[in-house]
DNA sequence: ACTTGAATGGCAGGCGCTGACATTGATCGC
DNA sequence: GCGATCAATGTCAGCGCCTGCCATTCAAGT
C-alpha cells in the first residue's frame, strides 16, 4: 500500500493501452460497417471484453469514435505555451492550427481523419458529439489566453476574445472541409492562411 | 382526392399545432424537473398521447426542447432576404442577429431562452444537439449567402465565407453567453455592437 | 355505404447506458 | 508463503430512447 503512485502509474499505463486499443479496434469497424451499423457490443466483442467495461473506459460510443480529436486537444493547448507571450492571439492561433497541418502531412493520418469525417458526417449524434468536443477545446484555449494575457498584466475583454477564438476555429473548420477533397497535405496551410487572412479580425490589424 | 391542396393545409396545421402543444409542455416539464430527469412518457402523458406518438413529431427528445431554436433558423433566413443586396455580408449578418435582440427584448422570451440555456448547459446531449443545430442554420445562412452574391454576379470564396458566417456566430455566442447574466435587454445589442466591431474582418473594413 | 388515407395506440424489440454484486488477480504487509 | 486489500472485470437486471409492425379509428371523397 506504500508504493500507491507507483502502482497508479503502471494502472494508469495499462488503462491508457488498453483504452488505445478500443478506440483503435473502433476506428476500424466504424469504417468497414459504419457508425451506427456497429454497435457497442460488436466492439466490446472484437476487442475481448465485456459491453460492461468497454463503458468503464469510454462514456460513450461517440467518445471512442473522437478518441484521437481528444488529443488532438491536448496538443493544440501544448503548442499555444509553446508560443511567445507577446504574439497577437490570432497569429498564435494559425501557428496552433499548425498540428492539424503537420498530422494531414501523412498520408496515414490524413486517411483516417478523412474517414472519422465521413463517417461523422452520415451521423447526426457522432456530429453532435464532435460540435461539443469542439466547443470544449474552444473553452480551453479561451482560458489559456486569459491567462496568458494576465501574465502580461492586461485584462482582455473577455466576450471578444471568445469571439475571437471562436473566429479562428471557424477559419480551420472551413479551410478543413475545403481541403477535404484534395490530397495535397500543402493545400490545407495554403487555405488557411488565405482564410485566416482574409477574416482576420480588424483589431489585430 | 381531387381537394387534396385543401386538405393537406388542414392536416398540415393541425400537425403544427400538435407540434407546438407538445413543445410547449415539454419546455414546462424541463424547467421543473429538468431534461434528464423527464423521460419522454412523462411528456407523452402530459400532452395525452401515448409515447409512439411524441415520436411521430419529434425525432428525438432533445429537439422537442430546441423546438424555438428551429423556428429562429427560419426567422434568421427570411431577415436575411429582406436585406439589401449590395450590403455587406458582415452588416447583413448583423442585422440578421437582430431577431434574438427583439426576441430578447421581451422579458417573457428572455425567460424562456434563458431557462432553456440554463437546461442546454446542464445536459451534454441537449448541448450537442443545439451546436448541431446553430451548425445546420449557419449551412443555411451560406447557402443563402451564396446565392446573393451569385446574384450580384460574384462568384465568392466559399471557404471563407463560411469562415466569416463562423465568425459571426462567435461572436453572437460570445454576446449571448456575456449578456445572459444581465437583465437589460439593450445590453445585447451593444454588447453584440462591440464585439462584431472588434472581431469584423479585415476584408470588410 | 364503400373506399382511401392519415393519425393514433399498443406491442415487441434493439440498442445505449448504468447500478449492484460477485469474481478474479495482482500487490503489499506480515 | 499467507491473508488482506483494492482495482479490473464479468454478469445480470433494468431503465430510457427510439423504431417497426399491425390493428383501430376517424375524416374526407366517390
């Protein structure tokens, strides 16, 4: 009972395998038979465990199929402290968006968040889910900026900056959804410096 | 059969109706025991109607409770039309927005909505089922968009139009989300004022 | 009166999800 | 080694959302 963290770390290792594994055995039968074609069980089954503890690791089936946009959330407030204090929120925000632009760069990855976005978009609850997922990294950011502008003794207008993370995330969804198609991984920065330039908010100018 | 137009408006009306009776229940019943807590029996038996029924005119619980929402989204289109056609699309959007400022000017519907954002706010699929919503207005708001601009004989960028649709969006969530603490209805529209001031997009100054 | 079509109710069932309880299995103190 | 402890897992039962399917009813047209 002395060695707790230990013996947590190594429970907390094991959880996240085996949590990888689900949203990976997932990801593949969502794209061979579809979203709600695939039900909770099939996975559980394909994965070797009971419905029971597929629940104990994910909430839902929604959250296993948005595992990787999990972290994809992670990372996006990683690169914001990575970034220097005194840069605008804006160009801040397009040197975040870069992860998105780095992980299109293989094709692996660029194959199956195209498939994550196809199969979200021929299901309204999976949709729903990947909105609020969104909207919740949206909030992050928001709260990461309030801090980082305190840090730099200014007291931001809250309901603009909102609006402004907001504006930025509008930008990626658009510039995401045109580069859908194509298979140029450069196309996606191009677009979005375009739109992110175009839309830039005028007190950043 | 021949007085089919006839009859279907009858039918039609009645359904709307209906519709609106168990909109209108189901928007009591969550704000007095709230969304989770009321099972779709509880409304059916309310209204007088067995469960299969409620599901005849509504597809889901949550969207007997964004029933207003709906409504809003075929409001926001028809302001949009009534614009003039060399408007800008910011200002345009702007002017759209006005529809929640009146709604919000009456203390009743203030009440309503915010009742109904406090219950969205406490349920997570009533959230994503809201962001679903505001996401398929914004789809009609560029659409509509679009075929404007065709009719001045543009042809825009669709991405970043879509962009700047997103923008104002933001920024009207943002106004939203500040203003739902304070009572005075004009507050909204400064707020919502400010707010589009700062965030406007350089290619509209 | 007969027919047609729509609205409704009732029933069965699938699926997502949860609580409760028992079992297993690894770790730790002795 | 041995029992205690605690997390992980399985099983079971159950609720709530949602959907076909079929029978009934009721209004309107012929």
């Amino acid at each position: 009972m002395c060695d707790m963290s230990g013996t947590s770390e190594l429970r907390e290792l094991s959880r996240r395998a085996v949590r990888s594994k689900i949203a990976e055995v997932a990801e593949r039968l969502f794209a061979a038979k579809g979203f709600e074609a695939t039900t909770v069980d099939d996975i559980a089954k394909a994965v070797g465990m009971s419905q029971r503890t597929f629940f104990r690791y994910f909430a839902s089936k929604e959250d296993a199929a948005l595992d990787g946009f999990e972290r994809r959330s992670d990372d996006f407030v990683a690169r914001l402290a990575g970034r220097p204090l005194m840069e605008s929120e804006w160009d801040s925000l397009r040197r975040v968006f870069d992860v998105v632009v780095e992980q299109s760069a293989d094709a692996g990855h660029r194959n199956r968040i195209a498939a994550i976005h196809q199969t979200a978009g021929a299901s309204p609850t999976l949709l729903a889910a990947y909105l609020h997922k969104v909207d919740h990294m949206q909030q992050r950011l928001v709260d990461a900026l309030l801090a980082r502008a305190a840090e730099r003794g200014e007291t931001p207008d809250e309901p603009v900056l909102r609006a402004v993370v907001g504006s930025a995330f509008a930008c990626l969804q658009a510039a995401l959804s045109c580069a859908a198609g194509s298979s140029h991984p450069a196309d996606l920065a191009e677009q979005l410096d375009a739109v992110m330039a175009a839309v830039r908010p005028v007190r950043y100018v």
